[in-house]
C-alpha cells in the first residue's frame, strides 16, 4: 500500500475514533523551532515528518461516551480514560504503519514516557490554532475547545505538509472577557500565570468544575465541550496538579 493510501486510512480511523485533528507537519521545520532536547531527531535519528493527532469541539466527547457504553469494562479497568483511548487507537495506527513497512515512534504530551516534543510548537507549525491569553492554543473553528493528543514521528515523507495559520490573530482586537472572568486573577493582558492559577485551584473548588476564563472567550463557543466534558477534564488536571507540587514541594 502507497504512503499516501496507508495516510488516508489512519486519517479516516483517527476521524471515526473522534480525533479530527490530524495535521502533517516537516521534522526540519519543527527541529528549526524548538530546543536541541526537544528536537524530533532527538527520538528518532531518521524522522521526516511529524503528525499531529487531536480533538476539536464537542464531537469528541459523544464518539467516546459511545465507544464506553459498548465497552464498560473500559472504565472500571481506568481512570484516564482519555489518555488511555488515545494510546489505545493511536496504537492501533502504529500497527497499521509497521505493517506497510513504515518505521514510526509515537509520542504523547501525557504519562512518565513522554518523550519531550513540544506539541504547542507542533500546532503552531501545523496550524492548530496561535497563542491565545489563556496560554493554550486557538482555532478559528474550536476556539480553545480542543486538544492535541500525540504525535507520530516518522521516515515517510508526503507530497504535501499543513501550515501555519495566517491572518489569524484574535487576541489583540478582543474585549478580552477572559481576564474579568478569572476570578483568581491569573489571566491579564500579559498572558496566563499558571502557578498562581495551580495554586488557587489546590486551595478552593471554585475552578473545580471548569475555567471560567475559557468560557467566557467568544471564539468556538458552538464547540464548547459539554458541562460534563469540562469537568472531567477540570478533575484529571488536579490530580496532576497536585502530583507535580508533591514532588515540587516549595515551589
């Protein structure tokens, strides 16, 4: 099968799994842009190309609770039930390039064997959305409302390669809602101060259900994950919030 066939039918399996975000983006550019640890080449000597996997909007969200309704034993068996669908289907993609003779590594932003890829960088480059006030990217389409989940570094080149966004720029000409709606603060003209944002969320359960800042920002608001979505999401980042200050005592 041709790289490019073998492209469309991971591409398709990522789509119906609820991974829509599925950008190409050259190794070279992304080595360029990065730190030498950071570096694609650092984790496989031979890589060419990157493909940036995600999620934008809301759809996501239903696909997966479909896919736990049919499979309850997925989430008595995990607590990471994102994270571990994402390994799940992304491992599913890695078999499916190994058998058409593809070498590839794959890399997530989460867990003890993230291999260091900067994937903000990585959606940048590929035209994921720019840099937002809230410190995350945003889309046109999605607004903040998405989430960028791994990564496949490998030899095989293509044809053609998804840039960066251009023309794109919300910030600067916003009323910029999200800095009132923060109600620790934390999010001003300057950008996002994510300690003082972590520490706030240890000491109460005001942001325990969701970011008022991200709602509060007019873009994708049609994609906005469900109340149900944002708390999942709000609970998981705690518990690794919390894990990151035990081991960071002081910090």
């Amino acid at each position: 099968m041709a790289q490019n066939e073998t492209l469309g039918r991971i591409r398709e399996i990522l789509s119906e799994s609820g991974f829509n975000i599925f950008l190409k983006i050259k190794a070279s550019d992304y080595d360029a842009s990065v730190a030498p640890e950071r570096k694609a080449g650092a984790i496989m000597t031979d890589a060419k190309s990157i493909i940036l996997v995600g999620f934008g909007g809301n759809s996501f969200w239903k696909i997966l609770s479909t896919y736990l309704g049919r499979n309850p034993g997925f989430r008595e068996k995990h607590t990471d039930l994102i994270d571990t669908y994402t390994v799940l289907n992304m491992t599913r993609t890695g078999e499916i390039l190994g058998a058409d003779g593809i070498q590839y590594t794959l890399a997530y932003p989460f867990g003890e064997n993230a291999l260091g890829l900067d994937f903000v960088a990585l959606g940048r480059l590929g035209g994921a959305g720019v840099g937002s006030l809230l410190g995350i990217l945003i889309h046109p389409v999605f607004g903040t409302w998405m989430s960028l989940r791994a990564a496949i570094i490998t030899d095989a080149e293509f044809a053609e390669y998804d840039r960066p966004l251009e023309g794109f720029d919300p910030c600067p000409s916003c009323d910029k809602p999200c800095i009132t709606a923060c109600p620790a603060h934390t999010v001003s003209e300057s950008g996002w101060d994510w300690q003082a944002c972590m520490e706030w969320r240890l000491d109460t359960d005001v942001c325990s259900e969701r970011c008022a800042s991200r709602v509060a920002c007019p873009w994708g608001s049609r994609e906005r994950y469900s109340p149900e979505q944002m708390a999942y999401h709000h609970s998981f980042v705690l518990k690794s919030v919390r894990a990151w200050f035990a081991k960071h005592p002081g910090t």
